[in-house]
C-alpha cells in the first residue's frame, strides 16, 4: 500500500491556491479539469517533493474546486485519503471479511472507498491501471456516503 494523496475542498480556488502556493510554499505539479463534473482538481506538493511527486512516488494535496457553490459545513471541506493498492479487489474483500463497509465497491476495477470508524472517507485505487470488473464486485451497490 502507498499513501497518495490527501483532498481538501475549496470554495475560493485562487484563494486556496494563494494560500497554498504563494504564502506555504506549496507546488502546483499538475491539474485537471472536468466539464462533465463540474471540478477542477489541483495537486500540490512540499518543494523538496516536487521531482519525486511528478513521477507518482510523493504524498500530494489535491485541492478539489467544484464550480458550483456548496457549503462546507461540518468538516465537507476535507474530502479524503488515498492509498494506491496492489490488488484493489484482494483488499477489498480483506477489509469485508474484516467487518469494513465498502460504500463504493471497486465496480470499475479501478476506485474504492471505504470508511473509518470516525468516519473519515478513504479511497483505494489500484496501481497501474483498472483490473478487469469482477463479481461481486460489479454489480455491487454503493452503501452510505464516501
């Protein structure tokens, strides 16, 4: 397992990048924007991490901008952790077998995610590309919120 990244939603993108950027010292190593969903996602990294996060072998901060006002009440600002999996489907059904809601199945071979007892949301993606889709996986529902 390899943690990847940490997400924090922003409700000001310029704002949070000013924040980030110009006045913590943070990096932009790459950016991506989706019109189908609305979102622009923003990842950053510490100076020093910079090299090694454009190669994929550095934490980053994913800054997620979702174009259309929401309030971020309650924490909804902090969106998740990442952690990139050997074999999405193995830990899955480990962390099932463990008594762990899997409230977004890998349906797609690819993204999970999970909860912890606090309720903080994790997202597990498989290294080096989706698996094939699989049952029970594929037709799984989602359960509760991620």
């Amino acid at each position: 397992m390899k943690y990847l990244h940490t997400m924090v939603r922003a409700s000001d993108l310029e704002a949070s990048l000013d924040f980030y950027c110009n006045k913590l010292g943070l990096v932009e190593v790459r950016r991506h924007e989706s019109e189908g969903g609305r979102f622009t996602l923003v990842y950053l990294a510490a100076p020093d991490d910079v090299a090694s996060a454009e190669q994929g072998d550095s934490p980053l901060l994913e800054i997620t901008w979702n174009w259309d006002p929401e309030s971020y009440d309650g924490g909804r600002n902090f969106g998740h952790l990442a952690y990139r999996v050997d074999d999405i489907y193995a830990c899955c059904q480990r962390l099932l077998n463990a008594g762990v809601t899997i409230n977004r199945p890998p349906r797609d071979g690819h993204m999970a995610f999970i909860r912890s007892p606090d309720g903080i949301s994790i997202e597990l993606l498989q290294q080096d590309g989706a698996l094939p889709p699989q049952e029970p996986w594929a037709s799984m529902p989602n359960t509760g919120s991620w």
